[in-house]
C-alpha cells in the first residue's frame, strides 16, 4: 500500500466526503487574496483621509475655496515692509548669477522662508570626472 492510497483513505475517514477539486481551491485562494488587497487599500485611503484633516487643523486652514473674496481680502491687506538681510559670504570667483541661481532655488525649498542661504562655496573636486564620481557614489552606496 503506497503513501497515496494512505492518504486518500485518511482524509476520507477524517472529513468523511474527499478533498475539495482544484478549481474550488483557486477560486477560494484567488478571491481570498484580492478581498484582503481591497481591504488594504480601503484602510491606506482611510488613513490618508485621517492624517490629512488632522494637518490642516494643525496648520489652522482648510481646504482652499474657489471665490472671488480671497483676492478682494489680499487687497485690503497692508504691505509689510521689506527687512533687510545679510548677504551670503561668496567665496572669491563665483558670477553674482550663479549665486542668485542658487538663492532662488533655496527660496524655493519653502514658503515659510526657514531656508537662509549664508555662503557659497566650490566645492572640493575629487581626481574623477562627474560621471565616474556618479559610479562610484552608485556602487559604494549602502542597503
């Protein structure tokens, strides 16, 4: 008597009906799986919903509204005078565009205005050209 035979005969004395087919095995397996990735999906939509509305009441806005009172209200109100800022220490040789090139990206980094750019430096060149130093820094990166 083979292991098969054994077997057959142990699952028809335990459950007493045989093994469900194949095909009900894929089914159940198949709908089981997507069930379990839409309930994911549901759960990751919820929470960005959650964590979202819980931002803006931190930050004290909401959503922005389409009218034609914000323009009005931004109108009435008054200009701030402009505070003078320290120029950033420029290292000899660099162009003046280069550093408002570079300004204006750090500007850009934020609206609060929490960036300051306070100097500009070259910086150090290693022996390899630009795209060796990108193979390197590839190859030598960590997990």
């Amino acid at each position: 008597m083979g292991i098969l035979n054994f077997l057959a005969i142990a699952a028809e004395t335990v459950s007493g009906k045989p093994e469900p087919s194949v095909g009900v095995v894929v089914a159940t397996g198949l709908i089981l799986v997507f069930g379990v990735l839409i309930l994911l999906y549901l759960l990751i939509t919820l929470e960005g919903v959650i964590f979202t509305a819980i931002d803006q009441k931190k930050k004290g806005t909401k959503a922005p509204e389409k009218s034609a009172a914000p323009a009005k209200a931004k109108a009435e109100t008054p200009v701030k005078a402009a505070t003078p800022k320290k120029a950033p220490v420029v290292e000899a040789g660099i162009p003046g565009e280069i550093v408002a090139a570079i300004a204006a990206a750090v500007a850009c980094m934020e609206d609060g205005g929490r960036y300051v750019l306070r100097s500009v430096k070259r910086a150090k060149k290693s022996g390899r050209n630009a795209w060796g130093q990108a193979g390197v820094n590839s190859y030598t990166e960590p997990f």
